[in-house]
C-alpha cells in the first residue's frame, strides 16, 4: 500500500497489524483506536442518514458523532512521530498509510453527508469552531478537508435545479477570519474556502434570478487543481473580503455574517476580536443596506455595551452605518428602551446622529413616533410589529428625550431648521399629552418641555426661552388648566420676536389644518397657535383660505375649538362687511346652534348678534333663516340659551324693520314660545319675552304692548289680545298655532302646561271653526288627559279648554258643511273674544311636584 493513494484496512488486516506490532502496541494503539472508532462512527452516521427520523433530529444526532470523531482525530500523534514509532521501512509505510486512512475516513463521512444534503454544510462552520477552541497541528489539515468538501460541493451545485445552503453567511464568517491567520498555510487554505463558498453563493443566487450558473459576469473562475489557483485577493485583505461577501451573499446569509462577526467583538481572542471589528467595519460600509433583522442587531449591542463590552467604539460606528441605510428600523428600536435613558442608549443616539446626510430621515422617524400619545394601548402607529411586549405606548417619551440630544448635534442643523414647524407643533403637542399623565418632573414626564426648549435655542431663538423663562412660563406650563394659555403665550411671544421661521409655520399650520391632525385636543392647540400667528402678522379680516378654515372649525366635534372659533370671528365683526363670503361664515354659526354643548350654542348666540350689529343692513339675505334658527332654542332646556335666542330673535326683528314683510312668517312661527315663556319662572326668560314680543307685536300692528309692562301685565290679557289681532289679520295661521301649542301641553314644567292651556284655549275659540272634525277629535282627546293632571289649577284650566272644544265639535254637523263653513267665514266671521279663564300667574308661588329641571324635550308628546 502506497501512502499517497491511501486504501481502506480491513479488520482482518488491523488484527494482522496488533499481531504484527505486538512489542510497539502501546505506541500505536491510538491510531488503532481512532481508525476502529471513525469506522464504527461512519457505519452510525450512514445508518442515520439513511432513516426517516425527523431533519432537525438526524442533524443534531450527526453532529454530535461528528464532534466525537474531530476529538479522535485531534489527538493524534503527529505523523513526524508516527515515523518515529516505526522500527523498518515497512512498518513506516504501514503506519503513515493507517494514518492518513484516518483522515479519509472522517473526510469521507462529510462528503456524503454534505452529498445528500447542503443544509449540513453548516458542519464546516462547527469544525471551524471546534479548531479555533484547539491548537492541534492538523489545523492545515482540516481546513484541506474542509476544501475538499467545498470544491465537492461547487462540482455538484453545477448540475442542481436549487441550491439551498442556510449556513453559508456563517461559514464565511470564520473563514474570513482564518483568512488573517497568523499561520500562511492556513491563509491560503482560508482564501481557497472563500471562494469556493461564494461560488456556492453565486450559484444560489443565480437560480433564484433565473440566470446560467456558468454566468461569465462572475470573476471567480475555479481552475481544475488546488495548486494552479491561489486567490490571492483575500489574503490578509479584509476590505476585499467585506467586498466580495457583501456583493455576492444574499441578504439573510449576511445579516448571517454580520451578526457572526458582531459576536466575535466579545471573543477573549484580541485577534480574532481586531479582525471581526474590521471586516464588520467594511461590511457594512459597502452593503449594510442588504442587511435585515437590523432591530435585532441594535438590541444586541445594546446588551453587549450595558455588559461593558471592550469593542464599544466599534459598535458605535456599527449604529451609525446601520442608522445610514436603514434609519427607520434604528430609530424604532433605540426608542424602545425604558425612559429615562440610561448613558449607554444617549451614546448609542450619538452614533445614530453623527451623519448629517441621514438626520432628515432621523427626524422623519422621530416625529412619526411622536405622533403617538403616551401610554395610549399600541395601535398601529409602526405599522408593523413593535419590538418590546408592552402594550401602552411610551416610546414618545423616549422619542422627546431623544431629540434633547438630537438637536444639538452639529450634523443636524440643517435637518432642523428643514422641519422647524413640524418639530414646533410635534412637541406643543406632546408638551400637552405629557400633562394629561399627570407625572411630576421627577417621573420624567417633561422631556417634550425640554426638547421644546432645546429646539429654540437650536433655531436662532434664544431670546424667545429667555423671555419665556424670565416669566416663569415653562414652570407653568406643566400645570394642566394653564396649558391652552401657554400655547397662546409661546406662539405671542414668538411673533414679537418676528422669529423667522413664520412662513414655513403657518404654511405647516394650514397643510395641518386642512388634513386635520389625528387628535380633537390637537386641534385645540392648532387653532390657539394658527389664530394667534394670523393675529399678529395679519389684519383683519385674514385671507380667504384660513376664513374657509374657521368656517369648518365652528362646527368641529371638539366644544374647545368651535367656541376658540366664534370667539376670534366675534371679534372680526367691525370688519364683517369687508369679509366677501360672510354668509357660509352666517350659515355655519347658524349650524351651530344645533350643538349638544350648551356652550358652544352660547357662544354662536353671542357671535352671531356681534356680527348682526354691523353687518350692513341691505346684506340681511339670511334673515328669514336666521330668524327660524333662533325658533327651535327658544325652548331650550338651557334658560341662558333660552333668554338669549328670544332677545336676538327681538333684535332681529327690529334691525329688519325696514323688511318686516320678510320675516312676518318668521314672527308667528316663534309666536307661541314668545307667549308660553311669557310665564317662565326664570325671569331672565321673563323679561326677554316681553321685550321680543313688543317688537314682534309693534311690527305687525298689533296693541299688545301696554299689555307687557309690568304694572298692566296679565298673561291671559296678553293671549286675549294677540288672539284677537290674529282674528283680524291673521286668521290662517290658527291652526299652525294650535298645532304648535299642542307640543307643549305634556311638558313637565307646571307653568308651560298652564300657559298653553290656556293659549289653546282661546286659540280653538277664535279659530275653531277653522278645524275639521278629526282635528277636533285630536284636541279632545288630548285636552282630557289634562283632566287627570295633578295640578288643581292646570285641571281646572283643562275643564275650561275643554268645554270649548266640545261646543265647536257640537256644532260641526258634516266634513263637507264644515268645509264650505269655513269658506265662507274665513272672509266674513270677525268677533273679537272676551276673558275666558280668570287666571292669575303664580310664578310666586311653589310649582307642582311634577316640576322637573332634568326634562330633555318639552315637544315630545
């Protein structure tokens, strides 16, 4: 047997050998021991490759015989010895051949693992591992066999339709690293192993692109022996290496070798540390945009730097090339740690900040995060998975902390006079969210307060926080009921500065009005901010499109803005008449009225009749709809409200009193609250129907008026005499009257159910004849419910009523003589009615217990 074409031993030859070797067993038992172990563990290894066990299984059993095996083989005496053992010729030749049989066994096991399955390339990469853990002379050797196994395994990827090879990111990994071996021999093995794996990669590469394999566009071309091929480039070049590895692996095999060489920062091994810090370093410089699972990346430096780590400064400037190519995922994960910052996470910000060339897209990132409100449940403001497993939201605390030390940076300040307005308005906002947690300083609530802070020293407006601090703004500014005033107060004190950054602000402003931000409070502070700029820079009345946007706030669903709104048009009035569109700025206040807040409808009263009291005259287009709007609230729940609408609906009346013929209609559809309110017991009420229904009466001719002074007032001398006049000249509208007085008789207040019984009353009596029998029927049935009431008087006025409506009914002998009836008196029948009921108003005295405060709708019936 020649020792360069090795073959096999049988175990009738290795029992020859012992029998032969008899007085040297003791030397060479070890290589008897090896062989017979390595030939035992093949046989399993086969057995196991063979089976059905489960993938995951058969590997992990595989290995953990390949690592037996590695430990045989490393133990072995050197061949130098093997010779020395040797006695004759013979014996030596015996001896190198079982040794180098050895080796071919273990190199044989791999090459038909790896034959069967590419996935158990991963084997190579342990037995790296394995060899760095050991100083054994066969390091050379392995790495052969390890080449061997590479080049077997570039001949068969030629021929396969797919290549999947998961391991080859880690794999290069090590070998990149053997490549700066201290050991040439190892080098040149190394280098010859890069590039048969990243022929390997290409390969796999090519099929998923659906290109040839034999691709000439790819340089490394392997020639037919070991010898003629020394790839020259890789050794002791790393940026070469980083090159190659970048260009050719795909993006999961080399976040594979990154994340390989970021382990290897910790190693004991300076050397190995060094090197994996530069071929890291040149990784990512070249390709780290191929690089994924970045957050994971970042958190693991965050870990290893907390830990102490030595290569601190090198997993800086990995933050920073990561930060340059992917910022977003950065960003997100250094904001996801706990607040307040430790110094380890302000270090890691400092990295990410060093570029001025990404600080826009930092930025960007930062205010998407601040777009969220602390310790709101997580939405789907990332649009994707968060990295931590919490469910309230506090990465915008850590996002304001952050910009603290941001902002600073000399990289970062054309990024922020770039978004000057929106880090202004980001923070107001969060400055506002921060309060609503109710947090003291000492629970790190106030980081937006001071980034707000840093923000305006940053921006040339140093004078703006020195004035601001003199009045002891920002220690106010925490407390919750002065917030709104300190929005007021910044955005005032910023326009006395004229700071420069006023055009790009308010064009932010109005861009965020329009689109509406995401929150109604931040609508709030937008208004406070936009309204007070718009102050101090514009003349009333401002330009059309932020007109156009008050308009659409006095409806909006936050009670805050719609009355912050009709309070700045309230004071536009004395330039009302030079607004151009001032009836869709009528017609919203006017939709206003109908708000569920009482004091927004309050204060559209107060705008609207501001408004009205300059508006010229001959621009009353909207009288007849203004004066309906008024109607509904004179039976508001709110009495405020209530007195309000009755007097403006008076003013109203008289400032139209050139165009009474307009609002006639208006007049007698308010007419039965002006007179049922007449014995409200909120004299407020009181007093604003007598003063509406003497400019209402005047208007229309009628003498009602000496009837509403206090020294005559009698409110069925009021009824009497109104009805009297609508016999004479405005008989038509009766049974509109009747029909609205009905709504009222079922109200909970004793004294409406009083009033309208008694106005229905002499209603039915001046116009009764005007009804049919079913609508007599109707008022029957409802006036004798009223007979129950448990109010005497409203029961004795009820008797009244009703007796009333029975006569009509009694007269009324068919429908088509009733109708032909009405005909011909509605021109001829005039009698003007007497006292009927004798009533006293006993506003004085207590109301029944029917009497409720808490009634939602007095109409309902």
């Amino acid at each position: 047997m020649s020792a360069k074409n090795p073959k096999a031993m049988s175990s009738l030859q290795i029992l020859q050998y012992s029998v032969k070797w008899h007085h040297m067993a003791h030397k060479v038992s070890s290589l008897l021991d090896a062989y017979s172990g390595l030939l035992s563990n093949e046989s399993v290894i086969l057995a196991v490759n063979s089976s059905f066990v489960d993938p995951l299984l058969q590997f992990e059993s595989q290995l953990k015989i390949i690592e037996l095996s590695f430990g045989m083989i490393v133990v072995m005496p050197s061949l130098d010895k093997v010779k020395e053992m040797g006695s004759s010729n013979e014996d030596f030749e015996d001896m190198e051949n079982l040794y180098h049989n050895i080796l071919n066994i273990y190199e044989n096991i791999l090459l038909t693992l790896v034959s069967k399955d590419l996935y158990k390339l991963q084997i190579l990469k342990e037995m790296l591992v394995w060899m760095s853990k050991d100083s054994s002379y066969l390091q050379e050797r392995i790495m052969v066999i390890i080449n061997k196994v590479l080049r077997f395994t570039v001949r068969k990827v030629r021929k396969y339709t797919s290549v999947d090879a998961p391991c080859l990111g880690l794999l290069a990994a090590e070998l990149s690293l053997l490549c700066s071996h201290e050991d040439p021999s190892i080098v040149q093995q190394a280098s010859l192993g890069m590039c048969h794996l990243l022929y390997i990669a290409q390969c796999q590469n090519d099929i998923r692109t659906n290109k040839p394999t034999n691709d000439k566009s790819y340089s490394l071309q392997f020639p037919s022996s070991d010898v003629e091929f020394l790839p020259k480039e890789f050794r002791q070049d790393k940026s070469k290496i980083a090159r190659r590895v970048g260009q050719t692996l795909l993006p999961s095999l080399l976040t594979d070798f990154v994340w390989s060489l970021l382990m290897k920062l910790s190693s004991p091994d300076d050397k190995i540390a060094s090197d994996a810090a530069s071929i890291l370093k040149f990784t990512l410089e070249f390709h780290a945009e191929k690089v994924i699972m970045v957050s994971k990346i970042v958190d693991t430096i965050y870990r290893q730097l907390c830990d102490n780590n030595c290569m601190k400064d090198v997993m800086l400037r990995v933050i920073t090339l990561l930060t340059c190519t992917s910022p977003k995922k950065v960003i997100f994960q250094l904001m996801d740690y706990s607040v307040p910052a430790d110094d380890t996470l302000i270090q890691m910000w400092q990295a990410a900040g060093s570029e001025a060339s990404v600080a826009p897209h930092v930025l960007k990132t930062i205010l998407l995060i601040l777009k969220g409100k602390p310790g709101e449940m997580e939405d789907t403001l990332t649009k994707g998975k968060r990295f931590s497993l919490d469910v309230t939201n506090l990465m915008p605390l850590a996002a304001s902390q952050a910009l603290c030390t941001f902002l600073p940076l000399g990289s970062y300040k054309k990024a922020v006079a770039q978004f000057f307005p929106q880090l202004l308005m980001t923070l107001m906002f969060q400055v506002f969210y921060s309060n609503e947690l109710k947090l003291t300083p000492r629970d790190n609530a106030l980081y937006a307060q001071d980034a707000l802070r840093v923000l305006l020293n940053c921006s040339g407006l140093q004078q703006v926080d020195i004035t601001l601090t003199k009045a002891n703004f920002w220690d106010q500014l925490s407390e919750e009921l002065c917030y709104y005033y300190g929005v007021y107060f910044i955005a005032k004190t910023l326009s006395e500065y004229n700071f420069p950054q006023f055009p790009e602000t308010l064009r932010y402003l109005y861009k965020l009005s329009v689109e509406g931000p995401r929150r109604s409070e931040d609508s709030v502070i937008v208004v406070i901010f936009l309204t007070e700029l718009l102050n101090n820079f514009f003349r009333d009345p401002f330009p059309e499109e932020f007109l156009v946007l008050f308009t659409n706030w006095i409806n909006d669903s936050n009670p805050i803005v719609s009355k912050l709104i009709l309070q700045r048009i309230a004071h536009m009035s004395p330039v009302v008449n030079k607004i151009e569109n001032v009836s869709s700025i009528l017609i919203a206040i006017l939709d206003a009225f109908l708000s569920k807040d009482d004091t927004v409808v309050l204060r559209a009263l107060i705008t609207l009749r501001r408004l009205l009291n300059k508006l010229d005259t001959m621009t009353y287009s909207l009288g007849t709809r203004i004066g309906s709007s008024y109607c509904p609230l004179m039976d508001h729940i709110n009495g405020g409200i209530r007195s309000m609408a009755i007097r403006h609906f008076g003013e109203l009346v008289r400032d139209m009193r050139q165009y009474t013929w307009m609002l006639n209609d208006v007049i007698l559809e308010g007419l039965v609250p002006l007179i049922l309110f007449l014995e409200d017991d909120e004299e407020r009420v009181a007093k604003a129907c007598k003063y509406t229904l003497k400019i209402c009466t005047s208007q229309l001719k009628w003498s009602t008026s000496r009837f509403l002074k206090d020294e005559n007032y009698s409110f069925e001398m009021v009824v009497l005499n109104i009805c009297n006049n609508l016999i004479i000249s405005h008989r038509n509208y009766i049974t509109d009257l009747i029909s609205d007085t009905l709504g009222f008789l079922w109200s909970s207040r004793t004294y409406l159910k009083r009033a309208s019984v008694i106005l229905i009353g002499y209603l039915a009596k001046s116009g009764g004849h005007l009804l049919l029998r079913v609508e007599i029927e109707v008022m029957l049935d409802v006036i004798e419910r009223l007979l129950r009431d448990e109010d005497p008087v409203t029961k004795e006025l009820a008797e009244i009523t009703y007796d009333i409506f029975k006569k009509i009914a009694n007269k009324l002998t068919s429908a088509t003589l009733n109708q032909n009836f009405q005909k011909l008196l509605k021109f001829f029948y005039i009698k003007k009615l007497s006292p009927l009921y004798n009533y006293n108003s006993l506003k004085d005295q207590i109301d029944s217990p029917t009497d409720s405060k808490d009634i939602k709708n007095d109409k309902t019936l």
